[in-house]
C-alpha cells in the first residue's frame, strides 16, 4: 500500500468565477470546483497570500470563507480498493494498482481527485450493480453517462463491453478528473469525456443512458424529446419522493421499471427499459 497524494485540503470559497485564462497558482494548487457563481479554490497548504493576489486582480470576486480538512473528510470515507458487484476499485496510488492485470477486465484505476464518485456513496454502488443487470439482459454497444463525475460509470460501461461511451460533466473539474482516469485505464479508444449540460446532450443517440444527477437536472432530461429513444435508462441520485415521480414519469414516457434499489430507503436507483425494446 503506497499513501495518498491527498493529505490536508486547504479550501477558500469565493462569490464568482475566476476569469476565462487565469494562470493556474504555482505550488501546491489542487483545482477550482465551480458551483453556480461561486468557486472553490483547492490547495495542499495554506494560500491566503496567493489568495489575496487573485482578488486584487480580479475585484468581482470575493472571499467567503475559508477551510481546512482532510481529504477523508471532504471524500467522506478512506479512499482504498473495494468490491462492487463485479467491478473492484482502486486508487492509483495503491500497490499494483497502476496496471490493472488483464485477467480481470473490471479492476478499475479511480483517482477520484476533488471530485465524488469513488464508489462510496450508495448511489454509486447501486448504479455499478444496475449496470451489470442492464449488460446482462441486452448488452448495449453504445452508452450515454450524464454527470459523469470522476468517470466511474463511463468506466465501468466500458469494462463491460460497451463499445463507446459519452461522458458529460458540466462541472469543468469532474470533466477533467474524468478525462484523467479514462487515459489512466487506456480507454481513450471508447470513451469521450466532454464538459456540458446533461439536458442539452440527452438528444444524443445511444442505447443505455446512465444519468446520476441532482432531481432538478433529471427533469429536464426526462423531458426531452430524446430521452424517450432510449432502449434503456439508469436514473439515481433519488430521493424517495423524486424516485416515486421518477417512476410515473418513466411509466409516461414509455417505459416499465425492470429494478430497483434502495439504500436504508433515502436513495433510491431505477433500471428501466423501454416498451418498444
């Protein structure tokens, strides 16, 4: 077992968005994870001087707050190798886990860096396992991964046969996280990682769509012209009211409820395929 690269975060949390070129900092920048219209700026050490620089030079942005944790606490749990269904994880910095040995096809290199999505929030692990049940009754050759997040569900489609994969993150940092570990599992031959919205790309053709997303957001995508042409559906990232109109919205649009999963009845994923399928 190597350590983590990731130790103490040092977060300052600004009104605003850096301008479009801003020169990344020099030493010690980890990335900027925007929200909206605010950023969060990431460091391994402090960085209020280079902090205080940026808001000179850029006088729309201002200093909200500021933090220190571990990167366990920002992860929310230890990031180390586990076993989701027939998928096992590991971060690169763990031994062996820089090239995954052939025999098992699904051991997968997750670097999830600032971004969520290392397998530990049960939305995650519920989606690995829908995706197994969906390979497994009609494997699809082409796969759509709305709010990919660090990749991981892009990977996995990929692990199992899927011959290309779209990955969309609006979020600029998950994009780049994703790209990242894509290259890292020399999969850059089937999956395309691209930054943008999930409901102005859900029109794009594909025979399994994965959408792991905030409510909000699924609304949208439900509603589009092109969510209705997809043989096969994924949606988590549910609530138990959001799964129950999740459900009759899917049942509208032509499609029955194949699985489900829930986890201590909170979250809640749904496996669905079309009528016409």
């Amino acid at each position: 077992m190597a350590l983590s690269p990731y130790d103490e975060l040092h977060i300052y949390y600004l009104s605003g968005r850096l301008d479009a070129g801003s020169q990344p900092f020099a030493g010690g920048y980890l990335g900027n994870w925007e929200e909206e219209d605010t950023s969060f700026l990431f460091f391994s050490r402090p960085a209020a001087e280079k902090v205080n620089a940026l808001l000179a030079g850029q006088p729309h942005l201002n200093l909200l707050d500021s933090f220190q944790m571990t990167y366990e606490q920002w992860q929310g749990a230890r990031i180390e190798p586990m076993q989701i269904g027939g998928f096992e994880l590991r971060p690169p910095w763990w031994q062996g886990g820089e090239n995954p040995p052939c025999e098992n096809p699904r051991r997968l290199i997750l670097d999830p860096g600032l971004v969520f999505g290392s397998g530990t929030h049960p939305t995650t692990a519920d989606c690995l396992m829908a995706l197994e049940t969906a390979f497994s009754q009609n494997r699809p050759e082409t796969t759509l991964d709305l709010g990919t997040g660090t990749g991981i569900l892009a990977l996995a489609s990929a692990s199992l046969g899927c011959r290309r994969v779209l990955a969309v993150d609006l979020n600029p940092l998950a994009s780049a996280t994703a790209a990242r570990n894509v290259s890292a599992n020399a999969m850059t031959d089937r999956i395309l990682v691209v930054q943008g919205r999930a409901e102005a790309l859900i029109d794009c053709p594909a025979e399994l769509l994965v959408a792991n997303l905030h409510y909000a957001v699924l609304e949208k995508v439900m509603a589009a012209p092109g969510f209705g042409k997809k043989p096969q559906v994924i949606l988590s990232g549910l609530l138990r009211s959001e799964a129950k109109a999740a459900k009759e919205r899917l049942q509208q649009r032509g499609f029955r409820i194949d699985r489900s999963w829930e986890h201590e009845q909170t979250w809640f994923t749904l496996y669905a395929v079309s009528a016409s399928f």
